[in-house]
C-alpha cells in the first residue's frame, strides 16, 4: 500500500482472556480460540512462546466475520461471534479490545492472562501508529507536520485529561457510555509517544511477523520503504522532547 509510518501513537489495549485453567499463552496449546480481525497480534503471542499458530491453536470465527486473507485453517461457528461464544464456554480464550475487555469483566467471563499495556514485552512498543498516504507527504510537507502535531496535541490531552476527553467523545457521539470511555483513556499511558521509539516498534512487529510467516518483507525493508520520521523529528525538536 503506498503509505508510511510518520509516527507512534499510544501503546497497545488489548487483553487475552481466557477460561479457569488456562494460566498464559503456551496453555494455549490444543485450545480453541476465537479469531477476531486482531487476532494476527496473538499469533504473534503464541510463536514468542514456542506455539505453531497453524496447528496448536484451533482458531473459531463466525462464518460472517471470516479474514479470506487469515493464512490458517478456521473453524467456522455461525451460531454466535467468538465473543458471545467465548462467554459462553464454548471456546477457550478470546483476545479483547477495550470494549469487549468492559463487557466481559462486567459479565464475568474468563480472566486475563495477557494485558498488552503493562506485559513486556508488549508494553515496550508502538501498536497504534499515524500512518498517512505516501504521495501526500511528499506534496504536502507543511500540511503533514500540522496534522501531526495537532494529533500528538490531541494524545497529550488523552494523558492529561482523560475525563474531559471522554466527554468530548460521549458529547460527539463517537462512543458511550460515558464510564468506558473514561476508563479506557485512563488505562493508556498516551503520553509515552514521547519515550518510545517508533522504528524500535516496526522493528519487533516485523520480526515477529517475519518469523510467523506472515510477511515476507525484512524489517529493513518495512523500515526503509514504509516510513517517514522527519515531521516527527523536527516536532521533538521544537517541543524539546
């Protein structure tokens, strides 16, 4: 795709639950898991503890929600999505986003034997980034570093005024309820744009990605074609970070 990285965000929100029993992920090892469009990032979980994704996991989807590109072999369960399903008993572990983590403490399924915001190696790396096309940054330069900055400005509000910020979203209508929103803006330190390094983040996904069989491309490659961190080199710079 011709874009670039210019950027990183926040560090990563997603929680792997699992049933009582399963105590971390090589337990995983002949389990069903529910297969979600996130569920790349727990292969990646697996293959770092010795797990062959392709044959160890026995990965469920309903039929709707199937990934043409998912490179293993998929179960398909029409009667419910892999959440409803993991709430239900009828699989073993589910990898969730923050609002699906809400729902599932709330109906009390499962435990969490993966957090990926305070677990290392996870914890240590980029896993939303600004991304933006290609031909764009390279006509609109100033536009670029405007963008950028009015969205690191945005991130550096999340960190230092979270309860304000949810109620922008909730006011906005792009989210509710209100208590969620406050309590997934809390549980993300936003402001470790300032810390972590952004190739450092390529590097590690690519690695694991390349070793999982993924991708093809080396992560020199990722890095030398798919990125572009002059904006935010030159925003550091003026910030004084």
């Amino acid at each position: 795709m011709p874009i670039v990285a210019i950027a990183g965000l926040h560090i990563g929100c997603f929680e792997l639950f699992a049933r009582e029993g399963i105590r971390n992920v090589a337990d995983l090892k002949g389990k069903s898991v529910g297969l979600t469009g996130v569920a790349a990032l727990l292969t990646l979980m697996a293959a770092s503890v010795g797990l062959d994704p392709a044959t160890d996991i026995r990965w469920v989807s309903d039929a709707s929600n199937r990934d043409r590109a998912w490179p293993y072999s998929v179960v398909a369960d029409p009667s419910a999505p892999p959440l409803e399903l993991f709430a239900a008993g009828k699989i073993d572990a589910f990898l969730a986003a923050p609002a699906q983590a809400h729902e599932l403490r709330v109906r009390q399924a499962g435990r969490v034997i993966l957090n990926i915001t305070t677990d290392r190696p996870w914890s240590q790396y980029f896993c939303c980034m600004l991304v933006a096309n290609r031909d764009y940054v390279r006509k609109y330069p100033i536009a670029t570093k405007r963008v950028l900055r009015a969205i690191l400005k945005a991130t550096d509000l999340c960190a230092s005024e979270p309860a304000r910020v949810a109620q922008r979203l909730v006011d906005g209508g792009f989210t509710s309820p209100y208590e969620l929103a406050f309590e997934t803006l809390r549980g993300i330190p936003y402001d470790r744009w300032r810390e972590l390094d952004p190739e450092d983040s390529i590097r590690f996904y690519a690695l694991r990605l390349h070793e999982a069989g993924l991708i093809k491309s080396s992560p020199n490659k990722l890095i030398a074609d798919g990125t572009d961190w002059r904006f935010l080199n030159e925003l550091k710079r003026e910030l004084k970070v």
